[in-house]
C-alpha cells in the first residue's frame, strides 16, 4: 500500500506540473465563469435566492462540465503512451494503478480550479446580491440557505469525476488524437442524452412513471439531475422527494468513475501483450 501511495504521489506532482503549464485551463475557467454569470443574470435568479440560481445554472451545467471533463482527460494517457513517457515511467517500477489514479488525480485537482472556483464565485454573488422575493421564500426563510448551493456544488464536482474517469478510459483505449476524439464525443452523447432517450423511449413503450427514478439514474447527467431535484430545488418546491432514489444516483456516479479507472488500468496493462498477439497474427496471414 505504501509503494502505491508513493506511486500516486510521484505521478500526481509530475502531472500536476503538466497542468500547471498549460495557460489555456485559465481561459477555460474565466470562459465558464461567464458563462455561468451570464445565466443567472439573464435568469435573475441571482435577483433571488440560491435555489432560482442553482435552477437557472442545470442546464449549461449537464452541458458544460462534461464537456470540460471530456476536454480534461482525452488525451491524459494517449499522450503518455504515443510519446513513450508511459514505456519510461514504468521503467522506474512505477506500478500501472498508482500512475493511472495519479493522473486522475491530477486532473481532477484541475477540474476542481477551473469548475469549482467559478461556481463558487457565482454562488458569492448570489449570497450578496439575492433579495427573496417570492412566496416560499417569505414564509419560509430557511429554505434558500447558501447550504444548498453547497450541495450542488458537490454534486458538480462528482458528475465532472465521472466523466474525468471516463475520459481517461477513453484516452487508455485510443489509438490516436482522432479516434480519441470521436471516442470522446460518443461518451459525451452517451452521457448527456443517453438517459433522456431511454426515458422517452421507455414511456413510449408503456413504462409506468413510476419506472423514470431508476431509470434517471442510469446516465451520469441523469443521476446528477436527479440528485439536484431531490436534495436542492426540491427541498424549497417537492419537500416529498421521489425524484430519484439517491443512493442508487450516488452508487451510479461512483460506478462510472471506477468503470474508467478500470478500464483504464487494464487497457494499459495488457496493451503490450494485445499489440504482440495482433502483429504475430497479421506474421501468421501474411505468410499465407
């Protein structure tokens, strides 16, 4: 257990440094937060209450992160493995899982700077500039507490690790900057509308209602959805809940990202060993 630790460790700080160089991560940091001040200004709920503001910022949201997360981590392992860094690292016995958790790591240290610090300035607007103004708000003060913007942040930040993970699979299985882009992209589709769909679909073919909550659940951006219906919008407009059961929407977010780092791990574990049985195949037919 140490030895990884020491692994991870290594592998996070030299990432990290990759990071650090690369300018364009604070563009994309002062892109969102633009983004993001532009929706609640145009939305008004930063006029309102934390709960308006956190309604007006879902849907660039289930967009925007992903997207990022995507852009993150395509090419984290690619690079590493197409340059020959990969092949140097493990001559120093660097162990596949504590360069892949360190990578991720790394990454995900960048997500939290470039998502977390733009919605928490956000969220600081918010705190000074709302006014409640509407019913629920007035009969019932502690609805709107900066608590549940806290919430959504955290939910933010797991729904990004998801597709951060998924992203580094994908950047473990391609073979090129163009196939992990495709490959990045269908991800993106996959995760954003793959949950939407199957819900459509389900109701089209005579699914109860009562089936949506574990379906919502399936998809990364329906699980995060139905997290934010259930434990922030809902609790100042559906104090019930039933939006989605939230230990099978916290279970799905956390599957996704061990999916990729499993992924991950084992396609670099045996890419070697694959590339061998594929060129003494392609020796074999050849012959013939």
């Amino acid at each position: 257990m140490s030895r990884l630790l020491a692994d991870i460790g290594t592998v996070f700080r030299r990432e990290l440094v990759t990071v650090r160089r690369t300018p364009g991560y604070v563009v994309l940091a002062v892109g969102i937060l633009i983004v993001l001040g532009g929706f609640v200004a145009v939305g008004g709920g930063g006029g309102t209450g934390f709960v308006p503001a956190v309604v007006d910022l879902l849907l660039p949201t289930e967009i925007l992160v992903p997207l990022l997360a995507i852009l993150l981590g395509y090419r984290t392992l690619l690079t590493d493995a197409t340059s020959g860094e990969f092949a140097v690292i493990r001559t120093y016995h660097v162990n596949t899982v504590g360069y892949v958790l360190g990578v991720l790591l790394a990454r995900v240290a960048a997500l939290v700077a470039i998502v977390g610090v733009p919605f928490t300035l956000v969220g600081l607007y918010v705190w000074m500039t709302a006014a409640p103004d509407t019913g629920i708000f007035a009969t019932h003060s502690g609805v709107d507490s900066p608590l549940l913007f806290v919430r959504f942040l955290a939910f933010v930040l797991l729904l990004g690790t998801a597709y951060l993970s998924v992203s580094a699979a994908v950047s473990a299985i391609a073979s090129s900057r163009r196939s992990a882009i495709a490959l990045g992209l269908l991800a993106l589709l996959i995760g954003v509308l793959g949950g939407d769909l199957a819900i459509l679909r389900s109701l089209a073919g005579g699914a109860s209602p009562g089936e949506i909550p574990g379906l919502l659940a399936l998809t990364p951006n329906g699980a995060f959805r139905g997290l934010v219906f259930e434990h922030v919008i809902g609790v100042a407009f559906a104090p019930d809940g039933g939006f989605v059961q939230t230990g099978r929407a916290v279970g799905s977010l956390v599957s996704w990202i061990l999916a990729g780092i499993v992924v991950a791990v084992t396609t670099l574990t045996y890419a070697a060993r694959i590339d061998v049985v594929v060129e003494r195949a392609r020796e074999q037919f050849g012959g013939y």
